[in-house]
C-alpha cells in the first residue's frame, strides 16, 4: 500500500498496542490512537494524537479514523466486559467505507479457524483449550473474522501464538495453515504488522506469524 501517512491504532494502550506506536513514530508516520484511560499512557510525540473512547462506540471510530489511510487493531477481550472483537470490526468496517480508507490490520490467536487451514496437533489442542475456557471470547473473535471474510476491504488478521513482551527481534515464519513457532516477541508483531501494512502480501489472509 502507498501513501499512508497516518495510521489509526486500536489498543495502542495495550501491551503490544506500546510497541506497535513507537514503531511507527520512529518510521516518521504520524499515529491516532484509541486509548479508553488516556491519563497513564506515556507516550509523547508531536505526530501522535490520542482519541479518548471504546472500540464499541460507533462515534469514537468515526472520530478514530478521520484523515487516516489504514487502521490496525491490538485490541484484546477484557474478562467480565462487552464482547469487543465483532462490534468493533463492524464499526470500522462501516466508517473505513465512509472514509475511503482501504487498508485494515488486526490482531488474533491462533485459536481463529479458517477454511485455509492445516493445524498441527498441538494448533488443534490450544484451539480446542480456548472454545472450552473462554466460549464467548472464541465465538465473539470467530465471528470478527466471518465480518472481514464477508467485506471488500482489505484485511489481514494476523494470527499469534504466545507473546513475549520483549524489544526482542528474530526472524519470522508466516504460514497459512498453521503456527510453526510457540511465542513471538510483541516487537516482532509490531515490525510485521507495518511492513504488512505497507507491502500487503498477505492481503483478505489469516497468516499465522511465530519466532524461528
């Protein structure tokens, strides 16, 4: 994707959210960020402007997104709140067309199936792990996916096993079918997401991106 110069985030609050915005920063794009309690997030920088709200509010997004050329989400489910993943995607989905925006990256787990899909055992065993604990949550970021699925954007949903939230770097394995790696570090997410973001290989795809 060209000319995009500023990039609407979506969890920059969150701890993978830090990492992904002062990568960006340091890229020279500019960055909005949703941040739901703005008064302990401690990143300054003139290119860098906080939109104080929810991902649920249709309002916020519209808000959000307005002068951006691509949206990236890290927003994850808080235990005991409003299921997040699937509102959230309808509303971006309907205020990127408004905008023209083209350009939508999100985070998931590995837990997410698609009909792509070749999971190893042990892809299957975690997957089955998460319907059977947390039901809501998997069925609430399924259906996230069945809304990008059924849009003309494009997206990339960028599956992950195990974050480590390290400055660490290594080289990645992106795969279709399954997760070849156990953990990723949260600046390897971040360094993916934006050349993805940039270089859309993986365009209306799920790749599964894990830490050699």
């Amino acid at each position: 994707m060209k000319n995009i110069s500023k990039v609407a985030i979506l969890g920059g609050a969150g701890r993978t959210g830090v990492y992904l915005i002062n990568q960006l920063l340091e890229k020279g794009f500019n960055v909005k960020a949703l941040v739901r309690n703005p008064d302990p997030f401690t990143i300054q920088n003139s290119r860098l402007e906080i939109i104080k709200g929810d991902a649920v509010d249709e309002k916020i997004i519209w808000s959000l997104l307005e002068d951006c050329q691509a949206v990236i989400s890290t927003v994850g489910q808080r235990p005991g709140e409003t299921m997040v993943a699937s509102q959230s995607a309808k509303n971006i989905l309907k205020v990127m067309g408004e905008f023209g925006i083209e350009r939508y990256l999100l985070l998931a787990g590995i837990n997410i199936d698609t009909p792509f899909d070749g999971k190893s055992p042990k892809t299957i065993l975690a997957t089955d792990w998460m319907k059977t604990n947390f039901p809501e949550i998997q069925k609430d970021r399924q259906l996230a996916y069945d809304i990008l699925t059924a849009s003309t954007v494009q997206w990339t949903m960028v599956r992950v096993p195990l974050i480590e939230f390290t400055d660490r770097k290594t080289k990645i394995i992106a795969d279709l079918k399954d997760c070849v790696g156990d953990k990723i570090s949260a600046s390897n997410i971040a360094a993916f997401m934006i050349e993805e973001m940039i270089q859309n290989e993986f365009c209306r795809e799920s790749p599964f991106i894990s830490a050699v």
